[in-house]
C-alpha cells in the first residue's frame, strides 16, 4: 500500500506539471503525456501536424507522413516545461530515412520526467524526494500505395514502446499507430492525413496500478502555395478526437521565405501557438510558444539536419548512372566491331586480298570516322594496293595510265561514287583486259549499283502506282543511269513519256515537262560522268521550272556534295545520329534507329553504310510482326 501511494503521488505531481491536470470527471488520466507533441515546428502550428509534415517529428503525428520526408534527417528537441517546473523536461529525437521505391523507415525517442518530488508512506511521513520519468520508442514504417489513378496515396504504421519508471518501479507496455496521406492526382497542393494513434494503446502496470493510453484519432488537412520566389504560405486543420475527452480543433500557418526564415502560427484548441525558423544549407533552428494557463508557458527549441541526398537528387543520379552505361555499352559495341572489322582487315592483309582489307577498313571507318589509325592503315592498304598493280604491269606508259584509272577507281569506290568507280574500272579493263584486281572490283562495284539500281526501281514502280509520274521517270532516269543496259527502265521511261504527252493539252505545259524531262535527263548524265558542275547547274534551271521536283532536288544536293566535301560539324552531326540511331538499334526501337538513319541521309545522301543499317533495321521490324502503319 506504502509503494502504491507513492506512486500515485509522483503521478498527480506530474500532470500538474505538465499542464494536463484532470480535464474533466472520468477522464482525467487518458490522455499521453506525449500529448504536447514533437518538433517546435509542428507546436508553433497548433498540432495540426498530420497532413503537411515532412520531417522526422511527423513520427508522432502521422507515420504515413514519413515519406512526405523528400531527406534523409535528423530532429533533436527540447522544451523546459512551463514556468515554475524547472525540473520538468520534455525531449524528442527523431531519425527518417527515405529510399526510392522501399518506402520510408523512422525511429523516434521521446522522454517527459521531473525530479525533486516527495515521496510519503501511508501514514503520511515523509520517505525523501524521488524521480519521476515516461519515455516510448517509436519505429515507423511507411510507404507509397499503387493507386495512382486516385492520386499519391501512403500508408504508414509506427511501434511504441512505452516505458514507466517512479522511483525504483518501473513498466513497460507496446502500442501501435496506423496513418494514411492523401494528395488528389489534380490538386497536389492539398493532403489529407489521418493517423489512427494509440489505436493499440500502451498498458503500464506499477505495483498494482494499471494505465493504459486511449486512442485518439487526428484528421487534418493542408495547402501549400509555392510562390515564383522560392517561398510558400502552408495553412493545416486538424481535428482531434480522444477516445474518453472532448475534440480538439486545432489550424496553423505557416510562411517561409526562400527557405531561410519561416514564421508560423496557431492554435492548439487552448492557446494561441507561435514560433520561427532559420534555416541554411540544410540545417535549420526552430523556435517555439505555447501556454497552459496558469501553469505558465514553453518555448520548445528544435534543431534539424539533412542527412544526405533527397529521393529526387537520388532518383536523378540513378538515371545519370543508367546514361553513362548505356554510352559505355553502345561504345563498347561500337569497338567490338571496330576491331573486329580491323582483324579481318589484318587478316586479309596477311593473305595478300588487299581489296577485302580496304572494304573492312570502309566499314570500320563508318563507324567511327574520325578513328586516325584506321584512317592511316586503310592509307596503307591504297598505297599497297597501287604498288601492287604498278608492279603487275610490264609497259611503263600503260602501266602509269593504269595506275591513274586505278587509283581514280579507288577513290571513287572509297567515296561510294559508284559509276564512275564503274567508268574507271572499265577503263583499266580496256587497257589491260587481264586485269583480275579491276575485274574483281568492277564486280564488286556492279553489285553495288545493282542493288541501289533495284532500290530506285521499287520507288519508281511506287510512284508510276501512284500516277506521280514526272517522279516515277526521275527514278526511272535514275536506274538508267545505273544500269544503262536495263530494258524494264527503257520501256518505262517510253510508257511515261507517252502517257504525259497523251495527258497534256497544254503546249506550255507539255514543253516544260519536256524541258524538265531533257534538264533532268542531261544532268542525270552529267552526274554520272562526274560533271558536277554541269549537273547542278541543269537542276537549278530544272527546279526554276519545276520547284516541287523532289528527285531533281536530292540529285542536286548529291551534285553539290560530289563538289564540296562534308565539315567537320556535318562529320560531327553524321556520328551524333549514327550513335543515336545505335542506341534505339541496341535497344529494340528500330523505328526510332531508321528517323535518326534517315536524317543523315539528309546530309551525305550516298552513305551506303547508313542504307544498309536502315536497311536491316526494317527486316527487323519485318521479322516482329509489327503491322507497318504502327512502325
């Protein structure tokens, strides 16, 4: 009985204290001593903490606000309870650690006691002076729900540990909170929170007197308004409805400017609340008010730091990391090839085919042009090249004449010049019709324009499809050009010519179709002799008469890249888009691979390797089954 009175008695000396003496009849005592709060920010706004915190004191007033927390921090409070108590203290500290996509962890700790208290036995003798001290733990837990649909949606749930001690007594107990955040997905700047506290309240047992916390569950909700300056005005209400006490009604707001001074207000549903902060690099001291009457007022005192990167900054390096992979990956790809096309090259080189060397070393170039040393060995091989067939020729006259054809030819074949590589061959031919390394590149070369041959013959035939027929004799021309001996390309061009002069009425109009069909046809000519000249100067006349000549427009600008040689700055674009159109290749996007292909077409018109790359990106669209209006 003598160890029960004295701890009632340390008790009743506390709740006076603390300023929550018996609120009214039969419920004095329901209420946590932890009731004031956490956190001179949250105080100075009344409490109404459970919608808009967003740093580690939310610990006390809504677990599911954790990850509100965008830091990693820390939360260290300390308030002298009201005047006249000095020997009352209440502390705070609090921890929060945010992930990307695990939620958001925090650990609280929270101690109330006083000492100086006088203990009496049951006869009501003085037994000496003892302490009195409450402390709980708090571990919580919170994390994002998938309901985006609705808006940002979190849930979170906090253990506490409670812990009594009087004199030499002391019990423990556990209880549990479970809270939720709200942010509608068009109207972020307002939250709702909810935090079911206590709803497993702690039970304590000293000696024989049982304590255990009530309930009380807190809904509030807030609004933030950024300004252009980098401040905010939050304003917060909340209500709070104890299990066995009256409801609370709690408001706040708070101002911050350019996050380095706030200044807050409120009411705690008894008093007037108010307080400041100043913050800087991350680390900020908070200042609090508030009164209970006649028991005097409080001033808690808060320091707070960030500990690290936010979730976004991290989010952000995350993403930097997975880019600079990426680059590295498609750089070793791009190598891998490149060496393996130099290997080859070297292996050629050993086994004397010199023509298959320098075509692997083409290949090697297009991937990365501006590569020195393959430039140097693909020099090395010309040279190889030519002193080979200089030493195969008997006569010195033929041989040198041979010598220039071949070297032109090369030329030619290394800039994808492929009739007059064509025209250069056979003149080496007519010279030396023994010559197997002029007639193994006329082959090579033949196969070539065969092929771009059969790719203007497609569109030539799509565009007859269409009734586009000054286009459909451009391509027609085009495949002349390439491939002289073509009888489909004659008859065609002979079926267009007469169906134009059957569809014309007009004099006028049938002579300039003519004059476009002759200028187009002169220039096509002219090109394919290497008169670049001469061609532009015929498509510039043509396209005065016919401006929305398409073909007349790309065989000029092939004319006037034959005459001037890519910049530097059109080298560099031609590798920005190849390394782009390699990155969407790797990656599967292959219709995105041939938009970045065909921009450099725009530029160098005659990149075989870029044809050929777009070439096989389509045979992989082919091969996905995807239907060709969605590729």
């Amino acid at each position: 009985m003598r160890k029960v009175i004295i701890a009632l008695s340390i008790v009743c000396a506390f709740s006076v204290a603390a300023g929550r003496a018996v609120a009214q009849e039969g419920t004095g005592g329901t209420r946590s001593v932890f009731s004031i709060g956490a956190g001179s920010r949250a105080i100075a706004l009344g409490g109404a903490f459970s919608a808009i915190g967003n740093d580690a004191s939310v610990l006390y007033y809504n677990p599911a606000a954790l990850r509100l927390c965008r830091y990693p921090g820390a939360v260290l409070n300390h308030i002298q309870l009201f005047s006249g108590f000095s020997d009352a203290t209440y502390d705070f500290l609090g921890l929060v650690y945010p992930t990307i996509s695990a939620g958001s962890i925090g650990l609280g700790i929270m101690t109330v006691g006083t000492g100086g208290i006088r203990g009496y036995d049951e006869f009501s003798r003085e037994t000496g002076e003892l302490t009195y001290r409450e402390s709980q733990v708090i571990l919580g837990y919170a994390l994002d729900l998938p309901w985006r649909y609705v808006g940002d949606v979190t849930a979170g749930a906090s253990v506490k540990v409670l812990n009594q001690r009087v004199g030499a007594f002391s019990a423990a107990g556990t209880g549990l909170d479970i809270g939720l955040v709200y942010r509608p997905k068009y109207v972020r700047r307002i939250a709702v929170g909810c935090n079911l506290q206590d709803i497993v309240g702690a039970e304590t047992k000293l000696v024989t007197l049982s304590d255990k916390v009530d309930r009380t569950i807190m809904v509030g909700a807030g609004y933030t308004y950024p300004f252009k300056n980098g401040s905010s005005l939050s304003l917060a209400l909340q209500m709070n409805a104890p299990q066995r006490d009256k409801r609370e009604f709690r408001v706040g707001a708070e101002y911050l400017f350019k996050n380095y001074v706030s200044v807050r207000v409120g009411y705690d549903s008894e008093m007037i609340t108010a307080g400041l902060g100043v913050g800087w690099r991350g680390f900020s001291f908070d200042y609090g008010y508030f009164s209970r009457g006649d028991a005097g007022s409080s001033h808690p005192l808060t320091l707070s730091s960030r500990i690290g990167a936010s979730i976004e900054e991290k989010i952000a390096a995350r993403e930097q990391g997975r880019l600079v992979e990426e680059e590295r990956r498609i750089q070793q790809i791009l190598s891998k090839r490149i060496s393996g096309h130099v290997g080859e090259a070297e292996r050629y080189r050993k086994e004397g085919a010199l023509g298959k060397a320098l075509d692997e070393l083409k290949l090697a170039l297009e991937y990365d042009p501006t590569n020195k040393a393959v430039s140097d060995t693909l020099a090395v091989v010309e040279r190889a090249i030519l002193a080979a067939e200089r030493a195969s020729t008997q006569d010195a006259e033929k041989a040198a004449l041979i010598s220039r054809h071949f070297a032109l030819g090369l030329d030619y074949y290394s800039k994808d010049d492929y009739v007059l590589s064509r025209a250069e061959w056979r003149n080496v031919l007519d010279l030396d019709s023994s010559n197997a390394s002029a007639r193994e590149y006329l082959g090579k070369t033949a196969e070539k324009l065969a092929s771009l041959a059969e790719q203007h013959r497609v569109q030539a035939v799509e565009f007859e499809r269409r009734g586009q027929l000054a286009a459909a004799l451009g391509e027609w021309n085009v495949v002349r050009t390439l491939d002289p001996e073509s009888a489909e390309a004659k008859q065609a061009a002979d079926r267009i010519n007469l169906r134009l002069d059957e569809m014309s009425r007009d004099y006028t109009q049938t002579s300039k179709r003519l004059k476009v069909m002759e200028l187009f046809d002169g220039a096509v000519k002219a090109f394919g002799d290497g008169r670049y000249a001469d061609a532009s100067a015929e498509l510039g006349e043509l396209l005065r008469l016919e401006p929305t000549h398409e073909e007349a427009r790309k065989l000029l600008l092939r004319s006037q890249r034959r005459m001037t040689p890519l910049t530097d700055k059109e080298k560099t674009q031609v590798r920005a888009l190849y390394i782009d159109g390699m990155k969407f290749f790797t990656q599967g996007k292959y219709t995105s691979a041939i938009e970045q292909w065909k921009k450099i077409l725009d530029i160098d018109p005659d990149n075989e390797s870029v044809s050929k790359n777009i070439e096989e990106a389509r045979k992989r669209l082919e091969n996905t089954g995807v239907p060709k209006g969605k590729r």
